[in-house]
C-alpha cells in the first residue's frame, strides 16, 4: 500500500516539475512574459499623494522594463487602499474579503 502511494505521489511530483519547467523554457525561447503577481498597499488612493506614489510606482516598473526589456518576467500591480488605518491595510493584503 506504500509503494503503491509512493509511486502516485512521485508521478504526480514529476507531472507538476514537468508542467513547470515546459512553461518556463517555453517563456525563454519565445516572446512569452511570466506575469509576478505583487501586491501593492497605499495609504489614500483617493488624495493626491496615493495617486502620486502609485502613479511612480508605474514609471518606476515602465522605466525598468524600457532598460531591461530582455527581462521574461513582468510584475502585475495589485493595487488596495490601506482604507487609512492597520486593519484596513493587513485586510487589503489578504485574499479573503472581511
């Protein structure tokens, strides 16, 4: 019985570190980009400061990417508002709406 869940544990490791490796050496031979989800927190979305650190935020990304456009890898902003308080910024990082 162990072996039998040793062999089905081990194909299915092997399925997974095939799937992962094909998908990144086919980004690597053609003009494929892997999108990096990232998780970006402000403080005040709606004032002029929250617009104005997002807004370097993007040039920052737009610059990097115009200089090093060999990079595969892309960064996806998810962006949240901190909602101006603790809670309201440790909720905005999680995936489970409160």
């Amino acid at each position: 019985m162990i072996d039998k869940n040793l062999a089905n544990l081990t194909l299915v490791v092997f399925i997974c570190f095939f799937f992962v490796s094909s998908r990144i050496g086919l980004a690597m031979l053609g003009n494929e980009t892997i999108p990096v989800n990232v998780g970006v927190v402000l403080d005040d979305l709606d004032s002029m400061e929250g617009k104005a650190w997002l807004s370097c935020i993007k040039m920052a990304l737009s610059d990097f990417y115009a200089s090093h456009s060999h990079y595969k890898t892309r960064l996806v902003l998810n962006v949240r508002d901190s909602n101006q308080n603790v809670v309201g910024a440790a909720a905005a990082g999680s995936p489970y709406p409160f």
